[in-house]
C-alpha cells in the first residue's frame, strides 16, 4: 500500500523474543527491514482473521486435513462433506503419509459462511487428526 500514510509507533518487547524474530524470521524471509517485516505479519493476521467477521465476504482457502484411512466409513463421510460443499471446492490433493495417515488439501473459493459451513462438517467428522485452515487470498 505504498500511498498509504505511514505512522511511527514504538513496542516494548523482550530482548530475547525481538533476537528470535530477527534471527528466524525477519532474515529467512527477506524482508527488507524489520518494519516491512511487522507489516507483512500484520496484514496476514488481518486477512486471516476478517473473513471470520463477514460471512459475505468472498475468499479463497485452503483446509488441510490430516485423517486416519483405516477408521470405518471415514472416507464416506469426507467424500460427503466434499459433495455437500462442491460449488466452493476447486480442488483437493491426496497424499498418503504412512500406512495409516493421509493429508488431503482441500482448495477452495466461495462465500466464508459456505467455507465456514464445509470446515465445521469436516470437525464433526470423527477420525480427522488435524485440520488447518489457511486464507490464501482475499478476491
């Protein structure tokens, strides 16, 4: 946003923490100094959190899940809830992580009160391990 008027404000940090940041963070992703790097971070906090407050607005996510295909009917229950939120899924990526374990990232696009809707059906599902939701964009 390079119009935008820039504020000078000040933090009270542990050394510690503020050391960790530069050194794991702020290098690693080459930003440019250590205020774009506070800037990027803010901007990703607020995208990911807004589309939680505004149920029409229109955002592209991806779900991750991380299931148990052994578990009776597990799969059903997926291949269900995908069916069930089709006109928002893009797509969705199968991978096997072990013998037992398969992570499945789920694209979507859509309204966040029917991503919303999809995430919620896939926590009632009993046997998904691990479920992230990331917001890749703002459309």
């Amino acid at each position: 946003m390079p119009n935008d008027k820039l504020t000078r404000f000040s933090i009270t940090i542990p050394e510690d923490l503020l050391r960790e940041f530069e050194q794991n963070y702020y290098s690693d992703h080459k930003r440019e100094n250590r205020s774009e790097a506070i800037r990027f971070l803010m901007r990703e906090y607020i995208s990911g959190e807004r589309w939680k407050l505004d149920d029409d607005k229109e955002i592209c996510a991806t779900v991750t899940i991380i299931y148990d295909h052994h578990l009776p009917g597990l799969s059903c229950k997926l291949t269900a809830a995908q069916h069930d939120s089709g006109d928002v899924i893009i797509c969705s990526t199968h991978v096997h992580l072990s013998h037992f374990s398969c992570l499945e990232c789920i694209i979507t696009k859509g309204q966040a009160s029917d991503i919303k809707k999809f995430i919620e059906a896939l926590k009632d599902i009993r046997g998904i391990k691990s479920l992230n939701v990331n917001i890749t964009a703002e459309v």
